[in-house]
C-alpha cells in the first residue's frame, strides 16, 4: 500500500513536472517569436 502511495507521487511530480516544461518553453516560444518578428 504504501509503496504504491510513492510510485503515483512520483508519477504525479513527473507529470507536473512535464507540464511546468511545457509551459516554459510555450512561454519562451511566444518571447522569442515577439522578439524576432518586432
């Protein structure tokens, strides 16, 4: 039971963490491409 608890955490950090990626590098496109185009 217990053991289970710490593999969904850590699948739900990984998950969290590929969202917080995600949204970086959007944010980062978005800079870049307003920076370029200007």
């Amino acid at each position: 039971m217990r053991h289970n608890q710490t593999r969904t955490n850590k699948m739900l950090n990984y998950r969290t963490s590929l969202y917080w990626g995600l949204l970086l590098i959007f944010v980062l496109a978005v800079l870049f491409s307003n920076y370029f185009f200007n």
